[in-house]
C-alpha cells in the first residue's frame, strides 16, 4: 500500500478528484489531505502530490509500529524520519515530533536531519500507523511557469499537468499529440514526464513561441504548422485545449470539423472548452467517460475526458 499527501485549494478540487480517479481508481482510505492507494505513482508527476510513503509496516500505535520496525532490523547509513500529515488527527507540533523519534529510534543507522541518504515516513490512516520509504514532490515542473513565450489565456503548468495525467495516466508507450498547441504549455508538461507526444497549431506565431518555450527547458521540437483538420496519423490519446472560445465562440462547423479530425487521430481524447461542447461530441463519435470543471476565480473551463464509441 501507497499513502499519498496532498494539498489542493478549493477552486481546483475537481481536478484533483479527476486526477485522482484517472491515476488510482478507488482509493482504499482517504484522510482530508491524504489517501491510500494501490498503485504507484511518482508524486513529482502530480501538482497536487506532496509525497508517498512506501508502506512497508503497519501497526495500531507508533509504538507497536517502532516494535515491528525494529524486529525487521530495518536500516539505512544515514536517515531521517519525517511525521506526515493526513488530516485524519490533530496531533500537536510536540506529539508530531515524538512520535518521529519513537519510529525512527527503531530503524538501524545514524539519524541525519539534514542530509540523509534515506527518508522515511510515518503516517496515521484509516486508523493504522504505516511507516516506510519517503518520496516527495520535487517540484522541477514548476520552472516551466516561467516560460519565456507566454500569454494570460494559456493554460496554468499545473492544470496543464494535470490534464496530462488525465490523458496518460500510464504513459510509458503512450503516443499522444496536441493539435492545438498554442505556446505548447501541455508539450512542456507530457515530455517532461516522458510522453511521446507531437504538437501542431495553425498559427505560425504560436509555433514560434511553443518553440523557443521546448528550446529554453531542453526539450526537442516536435511542433509543426498545420491546421488541425488537415492532420493524419495514428495516436493513443489527444489533447485539445479548444482554440478561440476565450475571445468569441468557436462556430459550431468549425468545432465538428475540428472534434470529427481528433476521433480520426485517436480513440481516446482530454477535451477543454468554455463552452458546451456535448452534442458536438457526440456527433463526432466520442462518448464523454469522466469530466469536472477547472476554476480560476469567476473563470471556468470544463475538462472533458472522452472515448470513441461506435463510429457514427
């Protein structure tokens, strides 16, 4: 078992709800800022995963914990034991800070709070203390923020990042392609967690600028010139952040031509729009599996996870 921390703010809960089925499925427990899942997952991937404790031992106290631990003989050269928080107790600073001694006394080694060869983690949950391997949340994604091509309509790199483990919750073998790339904030995101994945815009300006953005983090190029409509190729997954809709409505023949190209290109698509776009779906083949909206203030955009169904 994986325990999971997390930190969301309200306006992005349904993403992270979204996110959440999309990588885990059902949790097994779930605390206000954690959960318990099968599954493993980096937490670097997410902008909402703190860390993940690799469960290893559980017990009903920290003390029988720290008894189990020890009789393991579990050792490391240098290690820190870090308390992590899952909102399903109130313990004080001071309680927070014994209960890491009383754990980490029973591991093997030389406490390091500063610059351990290994972390672990100890975790209340589902009413059982877990004790294990600590990895956290790197925060490397974060530097793509300050891309130096950007415009206030882009997506976020977290709701980008997000949408990403929507549309690759598995990406190992995933082709996916962006055919509406804009500055290319979605490329930045599944290259960064290694997608296969392409890009296009039938703006010369924004391919530029999608350009110099993969160029200034190390990435390669992989956008092109192109209307989306005129696209071919086989892909496993889409990701299209609805072109226009922030400045005037997209003209409905437009919005078919351009949803009837994406189920050409690939069976599965992540969809966001500003506007309903259900019945253009539907024409188009696809069936809608899971959708939420992403808040920003009074701004709203809907993310909308589809499949195709039988062809039309």
């Amino acid at each position: 078992m994986y325990i999971y921390a997390f930190a969301v703010h309200e306006d992005e809960r349904d993403v992270f709800e979204m996110e959440r089925r999309a990588l885990f499925g059902t949790v097994a427990a779930a605390g206000a800022s954690a959960f318990a899942a099968a599954r493993a997952v980096d937490p670097s991937r997410s902008p909402f995963l703190k860390s993940r404790i690799d469960a290893r031992f559980e017990a009903d106290t920290p003390e029988a914990l720290a008894e189990r631990i020890r009789e393991a003989g579990t050792s490391a050269a240098s290690f820190k034991t870090v308390y992590v928080k899952t909102g399903e107790d109130d313990a004080s600073y001071a309680d927070r800070r014994g209960i890491e001694r009383v754990v980490g006394a029973a591991v093997r080694g030389t406490a390091d709070m500063r610059t351990p060869a290994e972390r672990f983690g100890v975790a209340s949950l589902g009413g059982r203390w877990r004790f294990g391997p600590l990895l956290e949340n790197d925060g490397s994604w974060m530097k793509h923020a300050e891309k130096p091509r950007n415009y206030s309509t882009a997506l976020s790199a977290r709701l980008a990042r997000s949408v990403v483990n929507l549309a690759a919750p598995e990406p190992a073998g995933v082709r996916a392609i962006d055919p509406c790339c804009g500055i290319g904030t979605v490329l930045l995101e599944a290259l960064s967690m290694g997608v296969d994945i392409v890009g296009s815009d039938v703006n010369p300006l924004a391919v530029i600028g999608a350009r110099e953005n993969l160029a200034n983090f190390g990435y390669p190029d992989v956008v092109r010139v192109a209307d989306a409509r005129s696209l071919e190729g086989a892909y496993d997954v889409a990701v299209v952040d609805l072109p226009y809709n922030l400045c005037s409505v997209l003209p409905e023949r437009e919005l078919g031509e351009l949803l009837a190209a994406v189920r050409r290109l690939a069976p599965r698509a992540v969809l966001l729009a500003t506007t309903p776009i259900d019945a253009a779906v539907r024409r188009a083949g696809f069936d809608v599996r899971d959708r939420c909206e992403a808040r920003k203030g009074s701004f709203r955009r809907e993310i909308v996870a589809v499949e195709g169904g039988r062809r039309r």
